[in-house]
C-alpha cells in the first residue's frame, strides 16, 4: 500500500512540473528587431572576405597587363579577373575562392599556360554574381531612420 501511495503521489508531482504545451510569446524591446535590422543591412555590404586568388602575371606596364586581361576573360570567362596596382607592379589575379582546396583545378588549369602563376592570400568577392554585388555595393532605398 505505502508503494502504491508513493507511486500515485510521485506521478502527480512530475506532471505538476511538466511545461504546458501552448503558443510561447516573447515580449521585446522593437528597437532590438530594428538594431538586428541594421546589422544585417551592414554585414551584406562587407562583401569582401579572407580568400585566394590566382596571380598570373606582374608588369611595370599597365597597358601590357590590361591587353593580357581582355584576351584571358574571352579564353577564361568562368573566372574573374582582376588588375591591382602594388607598386611599382601591376598585377593580374584571378578568382575568388574561399580556400585553396577551391581554387586548385583553376591553379592547374592556369599552370599550364602561365608555369609562374601561383596561389596568393587576398581579400575576394564571394557574391560571384555582379548584378548582386553592385546592388548591395549600391542600394536603392536605404531605410536609416
């Protein structure tokens, strides 16, 4: 009889301690959805990450690596390319890639043609769509209030 009694009476007190199920509401400052808001709007335009890109060449010229650029965007149009001037070079890169696990086959690829060109830290775009890119770069109707 006691174990019954305890058993009964244990029952009672753990569904006691159950949540009940029902609708959770939570009650917030609005300012808090506004600042997360914000904070959204400015981390899609930090566009640029720590990545890779692939340099091909360096010129004292700049007209030498422009030309050099124009003719490997018609054989390559899959990658990016792009100029940077450090001086007193000019530099042609090329890609975006996230990890150098990323950017091997377009190194091999390259390899073949350019047998200096090599892997490079750099800041990239990840957004590979320009129209994208210009439009966070550039946004219509910025809501600052």
């Amino acid at each position: 009889m006691k174990n019954l009694i305890l058993l009964f009476s244990l029952c009672f007190s753990i569904s006691g301690w159950a949540q009940p199920m029902g609708r959770l509401e939570v009650v917030a400052d609005p300012r808090l959805e506004k600042m997360e808001q914000s904070f959204i709007k400015i981390n899609k335009r930090d566009l640029e990450n720590d990545g890779f890109r692939i340099q091909v060449a360096q010129a004292n010229e700049r007209a030498g690596i422009l030309k050099m650029q124009a003719d490997l965007t018609k054989k390559y149009p899959s990658l990016r390319w792009y100029v940077e001037f450090q001086q007193p070079y000019f530099r042609l890169r090329a890609g975006d890639f996230r990890n150098r696990f990323e950017a091997l086959g377009s190194v091999a690829l390259l390899k073949k043609e350019f047998p200096n060109a090599y892997l490079v830290a750099d800041r990239v775009d990840l957004l590979l769509d320009p129209e994208e890119v210009d439009e966070l770069r550039n946004p219509e109707n910025d809501d600052d209030d």
